[in-house]
C-alpha cells in the first residue's frame, strides 16, 4: 500500500472562509437571509472544489464555477453601488480566484 502526500488548497479553503463569513455578516449587518444563504451555498461550493484540487490539481471545475459566478455577480452589483465594501472586494477575490485556477490549469497540463 502506498501513501501519497497531498497538497491542501489553502487558499481555495480560505476564499470559501472568506465567501461564508461574508454571507453571514451581510445576514449580521443588514439582516440578508438572501446574503447567509449564497454564502453558504457558494462557500460550501467553494470548499468542496478546493477539496477536489486537494486531491487532484485537475478537478477544478466546482472552485471555477463558484468563482466565476460569484465574479460575475459581484462585479454587477459593484458596477451598480459602485461601493468597494462588499461588492468590489468579493468581485475582486473572485476574478483573482479565476485567474489562478486558469492559470494552475495551464500548469497541470
């Protein structure tokens, strides 16, 4: 029986933190149950694909689909309030997520 090191997505874990506690301050400050429901829906997402890359480098299809959602309607939203707190920093995260998953991609294959 062998034994395989696997290398842990820490920033993947991290970004789905960060989608989670986001949600749930959105429901904190302004009472969003709208805000705690995507944060968990799409933090939960997030932290399933970055245990999926954990495993395997190449399964980044759940963290891209997370991310990419979550840049697109950020970045709207952003657009729209023009208000950095929450919209643009989460759009930002985002669209740096996507880009590094892209990006690990090119490197894996």
């Amino acid at each position: 029986m062998t034994c395989t090191a696997m290398a842990i997505d820490w920033l993947g874990f991290g970004y789905a933190a960060a989608i989670a506690l986001g949600g749930f301050m959105g429901y904190k400050k302004k009472g969003s149950v709208m805000s705690l429901i995507a944060g968990i829906l799409f933090g939960s997402m997030a932290a399933y694909g970055a245990l999926m890359i954990s495993y395997d480098p190449t399964k980044t299809f759940y963290s891209l689909v997370a991310s990419g959602a979550l840049t697109i309607v950020m970045g709207m939203r952003f657009k729209k309030s023009g208000k950095i707190m929450p919209a643009g920093i989460m759009a930002g995260l985002s669209l740096l997520m996507v880009l590094r998953l892209l990006f690990m991609g090119m490197i894996v294959m």
